[in-house]
C-alpha cells in the first residue's frame, strides 16, 4: 500500500468497538475511538459505537448519543471497566478469566453484530467486552481492523512494564493470555492491524504474529481542539506536562529536577492530569511558588493552555506508543521534551521540535531542561519548526490512510487461514 494514496469509504455500515468511549475514557485510545467514528460519519458512512456501560442503568441500545446509534452495554464483571484501575487488587485474576473466556461475551457483542449488520468493524478496545468476542466478528465474515493503542496482545496489563521496568519477555500469565488471544484472531478471516507508532509494532511482533496479518502504522487520525485564547509572552519559561499522574509517566522524575533547578531557573511548572500519584505529589510540591496541579481539564481548556506554555514535557519511563498529547502539542507549535523510547522518538526530532532526553535520568532531565530554559530562543525557533510541519498530522490525510488498508482488509483473507 502507497500511504500517500487517497482512499474513500462510503456507505458503508461502520461499527466502532471500544469497551471505553467518551465521555467514559482514561486514555488517548478511547480518543482516538471518538475521532475515528465522527470522522468515518463525516466520510458519509453510518457508524455505530458499541461500548460498555459503567452502571446497568446506563445501559444503550442503538439509541443516539453525540450523533452517533450507541450500545452501551453491561458485562458479567467484577467491577466495570471504567473503574478498572481503581479495583482491588484481589479481583483482577477474576475480571481477566471472564475477559478471556466468559461465554457470555461473544452472547452479548453478537447480538448488537446482528442489531447493526455492519459492514466493517473497527476495533479499538476490546479488553473489557471480551477476547473471545472478536470470535463472533469472524464468525460473521465481517472485515474488521484492530487498532494496537498498547501491547495488550502480548501483555494481559497491556504494557509489559512492571515494578518501575520493562519487562524482559513475557512471563507465564501473560503467555497463556496471548495464545488464547492468538487463537481468537486466528478465526478472523479479513483482518488486519494497525499501529500508530513502528515501535510498538515491531516490539508487539516480537511476542505475537502480527505479521501473519495484514499490518501498518499509520499515525491516528485525530483533531484536537484549534486554542480559543491568544498566546501571551512571559518573562520565565512556562513548562507544562499533560497525562495520568502513574509512575509510568515519569511525573515524579520531571518535579524532582524542576524543584533541584527552582533556586537557579525562573520557569513555572504546571501539571495537568490525574492518578494514583495525585495527592502524593501535590503533598510534596503543590505549596511551592513555581508549580501548579490542575487535576483534570477539558481537551479545550488544554489547547488554550498549550498557546500559553513554552515547552512539554513526556519524561515517560515506560515505552509510550504515541502519546496524542506530543500530537496535540506539535500541531499547536508548542515544542516537545520527551523520553528517547517507545514511539516518541518518532514524533519528536531532537534538536528540531524539541529535544529527547534518556528515559528515568533524573539528572539528564535537569540538565536539558536548564538548556531550554537558558536559551528561549532556541525554544523559538523549535516552535516554528513544529508549526512548520504540523500539517503531517491532518486529519483528512491520515484518515484516508486508513480507509485505503481497510480496502485492502476488505479484499483480503487472513494470510493464516
């Protein structure tokens, strides 16, 4: 396939899975979820969301939500998937046992199959409404395109990181889990899978047969809200980070060298977002005079946010696969500092829209962070650079990306069947 060809999609019957969906979401596949069905219904296609729902008395069937027919429907679960990172520990071997083989998975996400009739099916999230439900999918012959947010095919926690490392290979578990999963796919005879980052490609092929299948990356297309505030100047250098507040992403590291540079620097910090590390981090630096927590906001108010920063910190400890938030940031023109693995190397050009910097080096942050902020001109000039090109990340471009594999998905059969 020529990336650069345009494909068209039209009157087709489009069914978006993902056990997420905004409003109910935590992260960029959920997003990416959203943006990929309102701009498929755009394309003049009939697209349909089906979900799951975070109370029984939420629960949808086909009823209109945001322009788009919604199921919304209630699993056999422990705890709903919503609440999937606030569950005890204790009832998480049981949820991912019913996620797995539950026979009342491929029940339920049948019978909204057979409600819609689609033509195509777009799969973003399916941990949450069940592996084996994507047996249905093939059971029915229906193409169908498996985005890869994560590494939740070969890792049942979707990110092969554990105790602060990423993990060597896969341990027993997580075997067992991708062999079943493997053995759901293989009964998807019109399949294909889709990366938006070759990082997490190529490290998912590794542990499973992606490319025994039709495969690509293609970055998401997604659109971010344009900023409806105008940029102001300021004397000191505004940082800011955007994301979950986990261990994972590397907040702890960014703060500790931002307080060890607050004597000698004058920059603020600001931290947007919420999770697990919330209140232990705003214990530590809430009270101090450069920094500032806002705990979760709208994508809007982070657009206007962006215009009025000078810089955006990732300093991610695990392998990221393509934070939305370096798109949303790069598009703006507001430059990017991030951590030199998982996909955003490959969004962030060292020295030219911002600057890579070791993962989890406590002092290599500090020091490339003083560089930034001794020399706003350099910060400037990567700013112009990041305008210059955020036509990559149009919308329209990527998205008949996509819906010229889906074509190919559609012609193909399963190289393994």
């Amino acid at each position: 396939m020529n990336p650069s060809d345009a494909g068209t999609i039209k009157n087709k019957r489009v069914l978006v899975i993902s056990s997420l969906f905004p409003p109910d979401s935590r992260t960029g596949a959920e997003m990416s979820a959203y943006n990929f069905a309102h701009w498929l219904k755009k394309q003049g296609n009939e697209v349909a969301v089906l979900t799951t729902a975070k109370a029984p008395d939420e629960v949808l069937s086909g009823e209109e939500v945001d322009g788009l027919p919604m199921w919304k429907v209630w699993m056999p679960r422990p705890y709903p998937m919503l609440y999937f990172f606030k569950a005890p520990f204790w009832k998480k071997p049981l949820w991912h046992i019913l996620d797995h083989i539950d026979p009342r998975n491929r029940k339920i996400v049948g019978r909204v199959l057979d409600a819609f009739k689609p033509d195509f099916v777009s799969t973003h999230l399916v941990q949450g409404l069940g592996y084996n439900s994507l047996i249905e999918i093939g059971k029915r012959n229906i193409p169908a395109i498996l985005f890869l947010p994560d590494l939740g095919l070969a890792c049942f926690r979707m990110s092969m990181f554990k105790n602060g490392h990423d993990c060597p290979g896969q341990c027993a578990a997580c075997k067992i889990s991708a062999a079943y999963k493997k053995h759901c796919i293989k009964q998807m005879p019109r399949l294909g899978f889709m990366s938006p980052s070759c990082s997490n490609l190529e490290k998912l092929s590794r542990f499973f047969p992606i490319k025994d299948h039709l495969n690509t990356s293609i970055m998401n297309p997604n659109k971010y809200p344009a900023a409806t505030e105008p940029r102001t100047t300021s004397k000191h250098v505004r940082i800011l980070f955007v994301g979950r507040l986990h261990i994972t992403k590397g907040v702890d590291i960014l703060l500790k060298a931002a307080k060890e540079l607050a004597a000698t620097r004058d920059f603020t910090l600001t931290i947007v977002g919420s999770g697990p590390q919330e209140t232990e981090l705003r214990n530590e630096y809430g009270n101090l005079p450069w920094c500032k927590f806002t705990g979760f906001i709208s994508q809007q108010e982070i657009s206007n946010l962006m215009v009025n920063s000078d810089l955006l910190c990732i300093p991610s400890i695990w392998s990221e696969n393509f934070p939305g938030v370096v798109v949303h940031a790069l598009g703006l023109g507001l430059p990017v500092m991030g951590s030199d693995k998982g996909g955003i190397p490959e969004l962030v050009e060292n020295g030219k829209n911002g600057a890579l910097v070791p993962a989890g080096d406590c002092n290599a942050w500090k020091s490339a962070l003083a560089d930034a902020i001794d020399d706003p001109a350099k910060l400037e000039n990567w700013s112009k650079n990041a305008l210059n090109n955020a036509s990559k990340f149009d919308q329209d471009n990527l998205g008949r990306q996509l819906l010229n594999f889906i074509s190919e998905i559609e012609k193909s059969a399963n190289l393994t069947a």
